[in-house]
C-alpha cells in the first residue's frame, strides 16, 4: 500500500511538471491544479477569468496560456484596467477618430484592434466603470466595435482573458458590476492560491529570484541562511509573489558576504505580525518551523547525507526522506558540488 502510494505521488509530480509553464515557478499542489487547467483551457478560444489576490502572478498566467494556444505567434496585448481614468481607458480599449476629444490630433486604433487574431489580456476588469462595461459586452456578444467619435463599425477577432482581485460577486449584487458581463467574462474562473496557502514554494520562488537579481547586479550571492529562510517561512506576505521578489531584490542589494541573511531582508519580516502569530494552527506551524530548521542545519553539516543526517537527528534515514518531501526541502542545495 505505501508503495502504491508513493507511485501515485510520483505520478502527480510528474504531471504537474509536464504541464507547468515556463514562466511559472512552484510545485505546490494547489499549483499543479492551476498548470492543469492551464494546459487544458490554452488550446480553445474560450474567455477566462483569473481570481486571485494582487501579486499572485495573473499576468504570468494570462501569458503562459496564450503562448500555449493556437494564437501564440499573434499578439499578446495587456492592458492594466486600474492605471487610467474613464476617458482614457475608453480610448486605449476602443480607439478614437481624429477630433474625437480635445487632444485626438490623429486617428488611433485602440488596444482591442491592435489584439486582433491573438489575446486581449483585461488586467484588474473589476474597476471597470459603467459605460465601459456596456461597450466590452458587447465585444463579447457581437465580436465588433467602435472607435470614440465614429459611427463606423469594426469587426474583431480576438481572445479576452481577464484578471481581478475584487470579489466581483459581491460588485454584482451591490450593482457596480453588471451580471450579464460577469456571466460572459467568467466562463472559465481559474483561481490563483496566496503564497501563503503554497510556502512549500518560497523557498523555491526565493532561489529563482537570488539567481535574477544577483546576474542583473553583477553580485556572486549563492545561499540564503537558515535564519532568513525561517523568518521567510514565519512570514504572512500580504504582497505574494510580487512583495517576495521585491524582499529579495533589497536582500540582494544589501548582501556583502554571497549570503543573504536575515538583517539583510527589509523590516516587515523582521517584526512578525501578532495577528498572524495568534490564528488557528501557528502552533503547527512553528513547529514545522523549527523541526525544517533542524533538518536544514543537519544536512548541511552532513553535505546532504540523508543517512548521516538521521544519526545526527537521532531519527531514521526513512523519516528524514519523510520529512525532506513535506516540508519541501532541496536536499541538491548541500550536496557537494562536481568539480
């Protein structure tokens, strides 16, 4: 039984690596279900609707699956719905006619027409006002539009996939969101997990981050300690992804020795929030905390030793293995390296 057990987990894994995008970092398990429905919505042309808290990595998803569909070598348009105001984001989507407005001193196709053939990617479509509501309906529904100022109508054939952090249910019911639109717009929902739900991933995303920013500034930084990793680990990251890559950008900066450490990472991880120290469960997981610190700190001593680790550890070379999978620690990181 334990055997067919670990068949199954090796199997997912693998699965979960076949289907992943390259652009996307993480192997936890509630990221293998997002790579599975990338991989399974990239190939149609249907619209779909990212969820997901800001900083959780939307655009890499919207791009991952049109560079996974048939419209890979057709454009990829983004347009941030938040950045601008009425008018402008009127203007940016739909295009205008020369005198449209004061400032239209030449005719100008908008984003949706320069997607045509390939992707309109919809970043933050909650903060969409009214009116514009009205008019991307209607490029759902029809497949045409038309430019600020004119009467002409233009045929469009594109793909939308949009993006938001609001609970649009909660806009629907209070009126500032039209349900028809929510209707179109969410024929597929695929939901982004908080990095906080998948810490499995930290230090993974961690690594990948170090390797970017220690090329970009020219700077030899190669390990993250024990204690940074574990004050990464205590950490709620309200930012995910984004504020991650952001600490480690700073830590990077801030390192002189190769080794990012714990005073190098910026203030908010070094001062735990209390609220989030009291929720149901910390106990467990400072445990986890600590007893991944000790493996940590083992094989590094024992140069990734699984069987010298355990002596050390006074446990079996089996529960180590055990205890290397779930907490998600990268025995290859204190292996002694090829000359």
């Amino acid at each position: 039984r334990a055997d067919l057990e670990a068949q199954n987990i090796q199997v997912r894994s693998e699965l979960g690596k076949q289907f992943r995008p390259e652009n996307i970092i993480g192997n936890a398990h509630s990221m293998r279900a997002v790579y599975q429905r990338i991989h399974q919505v990239a190939a149609s042309t249907t619209t779909v609707l990212i969820r997901g808290e800001s900083g959780t990595g939307k655009e890499l998803v919207a791009s991952a699956i049109h560079y996974g569909s048939c419209r890979a070598d057709r454009p990829f348009v983004k347009v941030n719905c938040a950045a601008q105001s009425e008018s402008l984001l009127e203007s940016e989507l739909f295009g205008h006619e020369k005198g449209a407005f004061t400032g239209a001193i030449q005719q100008r196709a908008g984003r949706i027409e320069e997607a045509a053939g390939g992707t309109l990617f919809l970043d933050e479509i909650g903060d969409f006002s009214p009116a514009i509501q009205v008019k991307l309906l209607r490029v759902l529904q029809e497949r045409e539009i038309q430019r600020v100022g004119s009467n002409k109508t233009v045929r469009v054939d594109l793909r939308i996939i949009a993006a938001t952090n609001r609970d649009l249910e909660a806009a629907v019911e209070n009126g500032t969101f039209r349900q028809d639109l929510y209707y179109r717009i969410n024929v597929v929902p695929l939901f982004l997990p908080p990095l906080r739900d998948r810490k499995h991933d930290i230090l993974l995303l961690a690594d990948h981050f170090v390797k970017r920013y220690s090329e970009k500034m020219e700077k030899k930084v190669h390990r993250i300690s024990t204690p940074a990793i574990n004050m990464m680990f205590a950490y709620h990251w309200p930012g995910n992804v984004r504020e991650l890559e952001n600490c480690i950008e700073h830590a990077v900066l801030l390192s002189t020795d190769g080794v990012i450490h714990g005073h190098n990472l910026p203030p908010t991880l070094q001062m735990p929030d209390i609220s989030n120290a009291s929720q149901a469960g910390s106990l467990t997981a400072h445990v986890a905390l600590l007893e991944r610190d000790r493996i940590v700190d083992s094989l590094k001593s024992n140069n990734g030793n699984i069987s010298a680790a355990a002596r050390q550890l006074g446990i079996t070379a089996r529960m180590v293995r055990y205890k290397i999978k779930k907490l998600g620690i990268d025995r290859q990181r204190f292996l002694p390296k090829e000359r």
